[in-house]
C-alpha cells in the first residue's frame, strides 16, 4: 500500500482501553493494531498502525465499549 | 370543625389527603379494602395519583419511585402485604426517602385470618426488612387518633427523611368513629434533594449501594443518629389514671382501649389500677416507664399476640419490677372483663399478704 | 485537527467503567447518553438503575439516576412518571432483573401502558454473579448453574417477554436489537431513538431489547462474543419491531 497523506488521525486514551480489540476486527481498513505493549491495567491497547488507510468512518468509536478512540479530521 | 363519622380505614386515606399526600399506591388485601377504595373515589378527582398495583412488591417500589422525586407518598395493606413491602422499606430507610405506609394487622402467621391482631409488632419495630435500620411506628387507638397520627406521620417522615409505619388492625380499620379531621395542609415542605432531573446542574443519583465498607458503616452510623434524634424528640405514649396507680397495665392499639374499660371496671372495687399506653411503638417510651418503677412494682401486659411488645417493657424495666403477660392472639379479641379478672388477681396477690 | 466524534455530553468522563472487555453494556451506555442529548431530553432524565452488570450505571451518566431493587425498575419508574409526567423516565435492565424476579413489574407497567422506555439487555446469563442461567439462557447453553446445558425439562425454555408484552394494548413500540457489529449498533440506536420519541410524544410504554455479548461469561473473545449473537442469539431471539402502534405507523 503506497503511503498517501494523513487525512485522518485517530487518538486512543491508551491508558482507558481494555484491549477488547473489537475496534481492531471491524475497521474496514485494517487501520489498528493490537499493541505490544500494555497499560497500567494489564491490557494490550489498540494504537494505530496504517493511520494513512484511516477514512474517519468511526466504526471504531461505534463498537468501542469504552468510549476511548477519538477521531479527527486533519 | 365538624365530626365525621367514619371509619378507620377511610380515616387513613382522608387524613392522608389533608396531609397533602399526592401519591397512593395499593393492592387489596382484608381487612384494609377500604382505604385503598376511597383513595381511588378521591385521589384523581384532586389531580393526585393513584394505581391499584399488581402486588404489594411493586406498591412499595412505585412508592419508592414518587417519594424519590420529592412528593408525599403512602402505601397501605396488612400484614401478609406488610411482608412483602419490607425489603422497599428496608431501601425507604437506605435512600433516606419519606413515605408512609399502613398496616392493618390481622392473624398470622401465614394466611391467617382476617380478624384483628397485633403479631406484627416485632415486624414493625425491629425493621421488617434486612440491615440496619429502624422505622418510626405510630399506634393509634382510637379513629381520631388515626386521623391526627397519619397526618403527623407525613411530616415526621419528611423532617427525617425516613419511612413511617402506622400500625393498627383490623377492627380499628372497621370500627367507625366520629372525628374532627385536621385542616388540609397549605404549603408542602420542598424537598431540594429530591431528584427533579439534572437540568443545568450536576447530575445527582440516589442509592442505597454503597460498595466501600469504611462509607457503609459511616452511612449506618448516620442513620443512628437520625434514629438517635427521632427518639430524643418524637416519642409519644397516654398516661392514663396514673397518679395514684399502685397496679400499671401497659397495652397499645386496640387492646388498650379494652383495658381502659377494664381498669375502670376494676377501679370500682377499689383496686387502684392504671395504664401506660405507647403511641409510638418505635421509639418505645422506654424512660416513662422505667420510671415509674420508682413506685410501681407490678406491670401487667396486655396483647392481641403471644407477647412482642411484652420484650420491649421488659427492656425498660430491666428487672427492676413484676411483669405479667396475658396475650390473645389469631384475632381473637378478648373483653374488658377478662383483661379485669387478671388485673383484679394480680393486685390481690400483690396486696394479699405472703403466707 | 477538527473532533469528528465528540464526547457524549450525558456520559461522565475520565471514568473507568467495570465492565469486562468487549460489554455490550458500555456500548449501550454510550447511545443512551447520545440519545438523550440529540433529543435534548438530558435535563428532565430520570434513568432507573438496575441491580445487575448495569449497577454502576449511575457512575457513568451523567444525568439524574435512581437504582432500584433487583427486579422492581418498572415499579419505580411507575412511581417517578406518574409524580412527574414532565420528568423523561426509562429504566435500564438486564434480563434476570426485567424477566425473572421483575417480571410481574415488567407486565403490570406495559399492561398499564405507562409512558416509560424500558432498555432490557439480554445477554442469557446472569452476568454480575458470574454467569447463571437466566430467563433468556438459550437451550444446552452452558451456565454455572445449567453446567450441562440448559434442559427444558428441568430448566425451561427461554422466555420472549418483550414478544409476551409487545401484544398489550397499552405497548406502544416493542423492538428488538443486537449488539453484533456496527450495523447492529446503528439500529440499536434508530430503535432506542424511536423508543424515547414515543415517550415524548406521551404515546405510552417502548421497550427496547437489545441482544448484548458477554465475553467473559460465554467465555469467548469479544469478537467471537459479536459473532455469537448474529450466528446462535438472533436463532432463538430474532431482530426486528415487535409492534409499532404509533399513529400513523401501522
């Protein structure tokens, strides 16, 4: 995939996610991943990873039951 | 003001309207049908609420639901409903929500009957319900007090922010008296902590779940004081033909009533006898009768039950006095005669010289 | 950089729920507070509190909320509505609390047609005490107290209360939903906005079921649990209006 420019960014409260990773399945465009890392709480966090594919369709923010991922348009 | 001739139960539901109350909420049961009845003739012709419920269950949560939003609430039924409404007063007493809410005892356990009884006594004061709690309960003996009572119920439950039990029975509920009805109330006391939606502000929740064990204990302890409050100053109970009583009976309600007569009845053969008569049953008037152990030894306890006040005298008394129980229970109301036998034996023993 | 989804202004932030990963519960949270501020009916709400998963909800809106016994939030919403017409009133119960214990009130309120919105969340188990067999628990679904397998001959069979009440006069709007991917999301949110509007309009009595994963005690990943509900929940409780009697809508 050829990097395009950033259209979109997604911010995720990293602190806040419980590494449900339901965001990660549905994104049509494979934008997140699962971190390796974890946060406080012991969960593996979803973070970006291709953000240029990102669309801001936020069907992240919809299946998020944590209200954690905040969409912007750049 | 004129007198009404009334009965009990409508007695109840009309000293309630005076009062204010703007919500009922009740499911038939003998031998209160009555109250429920005229709250539905009167409470939707003055714009106030009324729902036959589908049990007692959800009477006492619909009760809980108008009492959260700050208006003034009663419920009624008797004792087998009075069972099922004790885990919502259990919640009244852990929210801190006013109500009010009728017993009109019959015969238990279980079915029993529909006759009058006075076996939800320990129900009514040691808190029907679970946890820590307690609840004012008011004992009228007669139609007039029912009326003046209740309508002083609604405000010892929004001054303490607790629900209050009125407990009776079934013949008081029955019986028909004449009564001079308080004047309707003016303004009702508003209630800023009530839940009226968050509007501009921030938003409020009432509950009773208090996860943090450090913040239930202090919020028991709170409700010890309000209970500690309530008894300082709301404590009421009859003196009756005391001053020169060598012999007390002690007895509430109903049974209280057929005492009078007996001690007059006994009076004329020149036994000396008198009653303290408890109105309300919590806070039970535990002082007023330890102190008359100073010149009174003998106490004779009358109930319409195999004795649970009885417990509460002899707290007070605490051993410093004779005690005699003569109980009738299953709805069986005994008459003054009976109740005169006893007092008259027990005062002949006690004057009689011991051989 | 412009926010294209902004906070829920009914949803307190910087609050960690207690909700498992991958609740259905939070999602919901979230629309009922999206609701509510797009209908601009915050102000006046009243949300009635479950005893269940959903007993912290209180935490979590930020408008005003009353928690009821388990079982008795139609009861109280009666009591609320009736003192405050003006007041939005809705409880919010999961299916041990609406169909088991609070059946009686769940009926009663619909059959007295009470102008309430009642949210059930049907996860089949009892999920705060650690997933028990529940009205809704569908059969050979194993709980910790059908450990082989719901059997009808000892357990019965799920209950369809909302099926039940969506034949009442007095139920106005009666859907039921899933929360099993974004489309399922979106209709949850169509169904619990058409429940409120009913509500609004002084119609009468909507209730909204939403079928709602439970990782933890389905003991499925989060993503499996969405896929759980379209390809097994939706057999046993397929989506759909139960009944829509609102003028003009027949």
């Amino acid at each position: 995939m050829t990097k395009t420019a950033v259209k979109h960014r997604v911010i995720i409260d990293t602190e806040m996610c419980k590494g449900c990773t339901l965001c990660i399945a549905y994104c049509p465009k494979k934008v997140l991943k699962e971190s390796e890392h974890l946060n406080k709480a012991g969960y593996h966090y979803a973070e970006p990873e291709n953000l240029d594919q990102c669309t801001g369709c936020l069907i992240c923010t919809l299946v998020c039951p944590e209200v954690v991922i905040e969409v912007y348009d750049e | 003001m004129s007198k009404i001739f009334i009965s009990g139960n409508h007695a109840f539901a009309e000293a309630a309207l005076r009062a204010g109350c703007q919500c009922y909420f009740g499911y038939p049961i003998t031998p209160q049908n009555e109250l429920g009845e005229y709250m539905a003739d009167h409470m939707r012709k003055l714009d106030r609420v009324f729902i036959q419920s589908e049990s007692e269950t959800a009477a006492i949560n619909m009760v809980i639901g108008s009492a959260a939003t700050g208006a003034r609430v009663m419920t009624s039924s008797s004792s087998p409903g009075v069972s099922l409404k004790q885990e919502g007063i259990s919640f009244l007493a852990g929210f801190e929500l006013p109500a009010v809410i009728v017993n009109v005892m019959r015969g238990g356990p279980g079915l029993g009957n529909i006759a009058p009884s006075q076996g939800d006594y320990f129900q009514a004061t040691r808190g029907g319900g679970h946890g820590d709690y307690r609840t004012p309960v008011f004992a009228p003996a007669s139609v007039q007090e029912i009326a003046d009572l209740t309508y002083h119920a609604f405000d010892v439950a929004d001054r303490y922010r607790t629900p209050v039990m009125m407990l009776s029975d079934g013949m008081m509920g029955q019986m028909k008296e004449p009564v001079v009805f308080p004047e309707p109330i003016g303004k009702l006391p508003d209630k800023e902590w009530a839940l009226k939606g968050r509007g501009d502000g921030p938003s409020r929740y009432i509950c009773s779940l208090i996860l943090d064990v450090v913040e239930m204990e202090r919020h028991n302890w709170k409700l010890v004081r309000k209970y500690d409050e309530i008894e300082k100053n709301e404590i009421l109970y009859e003196e009756y033909m005391l001053d020169d009583a060598e012999i007390v009976v002690i007895a509430y309600g109903t049974t209280a009533r057929i005492a009078k007569g007996a001690i007059k009845r006994v009076r004329k053969d020149g036994v000396r006898a008198g009653m303290l008569r408890p109105i309300t049953l919590w806070p039970f008037p535990k002082k007023a009768l330890a102190d008359l152990c100073a010149r009174i030894r003998q106490f004779v306890v009358f109930e319409m039950s195999t004795g649970q006040m009885l417990e509460d005298v002899q707290i007070a008394l605490a051993g410093r006095a004779d005690i005699v129980f003569h109980g009738r229970p299953g709805g069986v109301v005994p008459m003054p005669v009976e109740f005169a036998r006893i007092i008259y034996r027990e005062y002949q023993k006690m004057t009689k010289p011991q051989i | 950089m412009k926010l294209k989804n902004a906070w829920p202004k009914y949803y307190k932030k910087g609050v960690v729920t207690h909700y498992c990963p991958g609740c259905g519960h939070g999602i919901v949270h979230r629309i009922v507070a999206e609701v509510l501020e797009e209908l601009d009916l915050g102000k006046r709400a009243i949300g009635v509190n479950p005893a269940g998963c959903a007993v912290l909800a209180y935490l979590y809106f930020d408008f005003d909320v009353i928690e009821s016994a388990h079982g008795r939030g139609t009861a109280i919403a009666t009591g609320i509505k009736r003192s405050r017409p003006d007041l939005f009133v809705f409880t919010y119960q999961g299916d041990g609390d609406l169909s088991a214990i609070g059946t009686a009130e769940t009926i009663h309120s619909a059959n007295r047609g009470e102008n309430i919105c009642v949210i059930f969340i049907n996860n089949a188990v009892y999920g705060m005490t650690g997933g028990q067999l529940a009205p809704t628990t569908l059969i050979d679904m194993k709980t910790t107290t059908t450990p082989l397998g719901r059997d009808p001959k000892y357990d019965g069979y799920p209950l369809h209360i909302t099926d039940v009440v969506a034949q009442f006069p007095g139920v106005v709007y009666a859907e039921r939903v899933a929360v099993d991917g974004p489309a399922g999301i979106r209709k949850t949110k169509k169904a619990i906005t058409n429940a409120f509007k009913t509500q609004v309009e002084g119609l009468g009595y909507s209730i909204i079921e939403v079928l709602s994963p439970c990782p933890t005690n389905w003991k499925l990943s989060p993503v499996d649990s969405f896929k759980w509900v379209t390809e097994v929940m939706m057999k046993e409780f397929p989506t759909g209006v139960l009944t829509d009697k609102r003028p003009g809508k027949e």
